[in-house]
C-alpha cells in the first residue's frame, strides 16, 4: 500500500469539510477521499427543494472541485464502493480490489432513506443523492398528482416543492400530527396549516395498508389515486463498513465525546455518528443537519491530528416550508416549560427550559429571515447554560443580545 495518510470515507459535507480542516491545522501529508458516488462532493439541502423546482436543468452544487482540490493537494477516489476496514494493518479495502494504507481514518458515509416494509413499497421514490434528485424532479414534472409518505422535514419539503410544480399532492402521516420528533406542537400546527393554505391534501393519524401503481391504500381500506409515491420516513444511519470492522454501533457508529469511535485510529462524523453531547447530560444522540456535518467534521480532525477537544456545538436545524422558515436550535425534549416570544402574527419563537430554569433549545418559525436572530442569540445563551428570566424572554421588546450579557 502506498504511505499512509489521512483517509476519509464518504463523499458528502462532513467529508468535504474534513479535507479543508485537516490542511487548515497543518497536517502535510497525503489525504484521500473516498466516495461511491462519480460526482465531487456537492450540496444535498437543495435536492428536495430548489433541485426539483428551478426551471434551469440542475447542476450539482459543488463543495470542492477540481481546482480546489489540487490547491489542497487531495486525492479523491470516486466510483468505488469502501468494503472493509483491516484495522490491524490499517488500510481500506475497495471494491476494484485496491487498498488504501491510514495513519487515522474518518468515517463519514452519513445515512440513507429508510425503506417502506409494505406491500408495494418498493414503488416509492427516495432521496438520497443527486441522481435520486435527478430522477425525481423528472418524474414530478411528469405528474399531475403525488402521494407523500410521511410528514417529517423530507417529505414536507417534497410536498411543498410538489405544489410549486402544480401538482396535486396528498400528504400521509400515520403519527397524529406532522413533525413528531423535536418540533413543538405549535410549530406543527403552523406548518400543517401552512400545507393546508397552499392545497395540500393532509391525511395524518392514518396509516399505510400499500402502495400501487396508481396511488396508494390507507390502513381504514381509502384508496387515493397518484401518479407518482414518494416515501420520507426517516434516514438509517449509514453502519455497514463500521460494523465490518467490529467497530460499537448504537444508533450510528459509537463515538467518544471526542467523536472517536471504539478504535482510537478511527473517527465518525455526521450523520452516521453517535456520541454523548456535554450540553445535555452527556445523552447520546446523532444529528442529521448540514451545520453538524461541518462541525463535526472541524472537530473530528482536530482530535485526529492530536486534540482532544469535545464536541459542544449546539444542535440547529432548519427547514424551508414556502415562505416560512422554521429553525431550531438545542434538544427541545429536554424542555419541561415553554415561553413563548410572539413577534407577529405568523412569527414566533418558543424557548424551552428545563427543571432549573436554563435554557435547552429554541424553536422558530416566520416568513424569510425573521427568526434568524433571535434563535442564533438563544443558540449562544444555550450553550453558555444560561437561566434567563421568562418574562424577559416572552417580551419581544426585550433584546436577546441583553440577556447574554447578564
């Protein structure tokens, strides 16, 4: 095998990011990247909006090209499937045959859409990646109507990108509001409404009986007609290469706070990766979000290159639902009291506190950027653990900026 260096294991953000961090703090020998996929690493949040939308034919939004690459003097292996991990002689091993010699190794091959496990399911649409994207955006234009399965951050999106094309879409949540996991109720309510406002059909506390050709059947024995089936149920963290490895899974690859998995020569980031996060009690989670793949992926190659620096950034996650956005910031779970800051009639944010007064996370939703602000200012009051005072925080005559400094 050639020298060792630092490899890198998947071809989205996190990896992109690890190759910039690692020449940023010095490291002067080889770096490769490997990926399954032919392209260079590209964008994946416009794939489920501006990617089906846009009237121009869709290009990948490149994180690194070509140029880039040789100015940071990385070897990329696109194409070729990573399929196995020899951990006593530290190399990868490829599909074509080949192996990769590290001297540490970042795993980063994030998460893929989970599957419908109902007659028929293999008939639906995911999304993945860009041909995902590519295949979808053609079959949507193609459609006058479109059956959505399930009401998370993917499927919403789908559906709203769906209707800007004028199709005639119908949303199905079997869970008895959209958005269960992290999102409070109210933010819910005014994303649903907002569907509803816009002509989505909105079919929620109903399960799924099947899918077919022409439309999909409810568990209540409905039948709804529909070009085309779309499923956004969720992402399973991407393990394979991992667990051929021997490497603890649980919920994603097992990391330290230090986002190094059970071998010390191998690291995680994104959203294959779990790990107890300092913020909250040292609770093991894994976070499917853009901001975390990149900061995980700063810290992952700080640690390899010798750090030991812990991962503490704030969870933040967002979503554009029409002219909404919705942000959120920190683990609204941990919450056990709200506050509520209403700054217009379709905009407010919801600060959730835990039994000693701190704040744990913050919720947004409001046209453009007319959160943006505030749940940046309640990001940093997260995470300097800070116990602000409820009536301060419902008033929004009250600068945030002033809590942080007291």
């Amino acid at each position: 095998m050639p020298e060792p260096g630092m490899v890198i294991v998947g071809g989205g953000m996190a990896g992109a990011r690890a190759i910039v961090s690692l020449r940023a703090n010095g490291w002067p020998g080889p770096v490769t990247l490997i990926t399954e996929e032919t392209l260079l690493p590209y964008e994946r949040p416009p794939l489920s909006k501006a990617m089906i939308t846009d009237e121009p034919e869709p290009q990948p939004v490149y994180l690194l090209d070509e140029g880039m690459l040789a100015s940071l003097n990385a070897t990329t292996i696109r194409g070729v499937r990573a399929t196995g991990i020899d951990r006593q002689s530290k190399g990868i091993l490829l599909a074509d045959g080949r192996a990769i010699a590290y001297h540490k190794l970042l795993i980063a091959t994030g998460a893929k859409p989970r599957k419908l496990t109902l007659p028929g399911g293999e008939l639906a649409y995911t999304l993945r990646d860009f041909a995902d994207g590519d295949h979808l955006r053609r079959s949507l234009r193609a459609s006058a109507s479109a059956a959505i399965i399930g009401g998370g951050f993917i499927g919403l999106e789908v559906a709203s990108s769906a209707r800007k094309l004028g199709c005639a879409v119908t949303l199905i949540e079997a869970q008895p509001r959209i958005l269960m996991r992290g999102v409070p109720d109210d933010i819910a309510k005014a994303v649903h409404a907002r569907h509803e406002k816009a002509g989505v059909n909105m079919v929620v506390g109903t399960g799924l009986a099947a899918i077919e050709t022409d439309g999909v059947v409810l568990a209540d024995g409905r039948k709804l007609k529909a070009d085309i089936t779309i499923a956004g149920i969720g992402a399973a963290p991407e393990t394979a290469l991992a667990q051929q490895a021997g490497l603890a899974i649980g919920n994603g690859i097992a990391c330290d706070e230090q986002l190094r998995s059970s071998d010390p020569d191998i690291y995680a980031a994104g959203d294959c990766c779990s790990f107890p996060h300092g913020l909250f009690g040292g609770k093991r989670m894994r976070l499917e979000a853009w901001r975390n793949a990149t900061d995980q992926a700063n810290m992952a190659t700080e640690n390899m290159l010798g750090g030991t620096k812990p991962y503490l950034a704030v969870p933040w996650f967002w979503s554009d639902q029409y002219e909404l956005s919705l942000q959120i910031a920190g683990v609204p779970g941990d919450g056990v009291a709200t506050v509520r800051r209403q700054m217009a009639e379709d905009t407010f944010v919801i600060f959730h506190l835990d039994g000693a007064g701190r704040m744990v996370a913050a919720s947004g939703i409001g046209p453009g950027n007319t959160i943006s602000r505030d749940v940046k200012l309640a990001e940093m009051l997260i995470a300097k653990r800070a116990t602000p005072s409820p009536v301060a925080l419902a008033d929004p005559a009250v600068q945030l900026k002033a809590l942080l400094k007291t």
